[in-house]
C-alpha cells in the first residue's frame, strides 16, 4: 500500500525541482520507488496527484489554525501565532503553493475545494481580526481588507524566501508581528 503521505511529498518533490509541467504519474512512481502501474491503481491521473498534495496541505493548515484559534490565550497571542503559523506554512510550501493559486492544472473539483477552503481559511483569520480590533490590539480598520493584508504579507514570504540568504523562519515571523504591534512579540 502505498501512503498518500508519500504521494504528497513526491508530487511536492517534483513541482519544487520542475515546476508544475514537472508533474506525472512516471515521476511520482520513480520518486515513490513504484512501479507505474502500482500507482496508477491508486492516482489514475496528474490531476488526481495535484488533489493528493492538495487535501494535505490543506488538512495540515487546518489542523495548525484550529489548534491555535481554539487554544486559551488572549486574541494578541492568537494573532501572533497565526502569523507564525503562516509564515511558516509559506516557507514549507514555496515550491508548489503557485499552483495552488494560479489554479492551472488543478482538476475542477479540486479547485472548488481550494476556494472554499480558501473561504473558510480566511474567515477564521477574519474573526481573530475583528476581534483584536474591537479589543484594540490592533487598529480599527476595515477587517476584510486588513486580514488581506495579513495574509498577503505572509503568503508573500513563499515568494522571496531562501535558506541560502540564512533568515530563520522565526525572524520572519517576529517582524512581521513587529509591524502590525507596537510592542511586538
């Protein structure tokens, strides 16, 4: 049996050396150490492989998010961490979040479950928002506009990040945090 796990990292693999045209049941299997048939038994098509890193990015991200929005601490920290977590999730996923948003190859399923999920995500961050504006943690803003902001700040860091520039993941985080509260981390 073939773990769907495996399957995800080896399509993320392959999008991070080659980009999305780098996707294919042929690459995915010799990644897996699979024969081509064994995996076409369980992924029949690319598309199908592009849902399979999908569900696990976004079951991954989900899971992080609720553990933070449902855990006991003031909405500053909620927030903090949602900013950790983001940057974060940028960093990991640099090499095939394009896809994701550029929504080009992705099987029309697939796609309509990236949009609400994207919903759904956006909303949470929304609801942390809202309320550290109303407990004046952050600045009265319009919230739809100042959680796209937080979250495009973040997400921006998939596009720049290196390892070789030798900036941690934490630093990041803390600066940005930095920017949007004065007295910081």
């Amino acid at each position: 049996m073939i773990d769907l796990d495996a399957v995800a990292d080896a399509v993320a693999g392959l999008v991070i050396d080659g980009g999305e045209k780098a996707i294919s049941i042929v690459g995915a299997a010799e990644r897996l150490d699979v024969s081509r048939a064994t995996l076409y038994r369980l992924v029949p098509t690319k598309e199908d492989l592009v849902g399979i890193m999908f569900e696990r990015a976004t079951k991954h991200q989900t899971e992080v998010m609720s553990e933070v929005v449902e855990s006991d601490v003031s909405v500053r920290d909620r927030l903090i961490h949602l900013i950790e977590m983001q940057v974060e999730a940028a960093v990991r996923m640099r090499g095939y979040m394009p896809v994701f948003f550029g929504g080009e190859g992705l099987p029309a399923d697939v796609f309509e479950r990236w949009h609400a999920w994207s919903r759904d995500y956006e909303s949470t961050w929304r609801d942390c928002v809202n309320e550290a504006m109303t407990e004046g943690v952050l600045e009265t803003a319009d919230v739809g506009t100042t959680t796209r902001l937080l979250l495009g700040m973040c997400l921006w860091v998939s596009r720049w990040y290196r390892p070789e520039d030798g900036i941690e993941i934490e630093h990041i985080a803390c600066v940005a945090v930095s920017l949007i509260l004065p007295d910081g981390v």
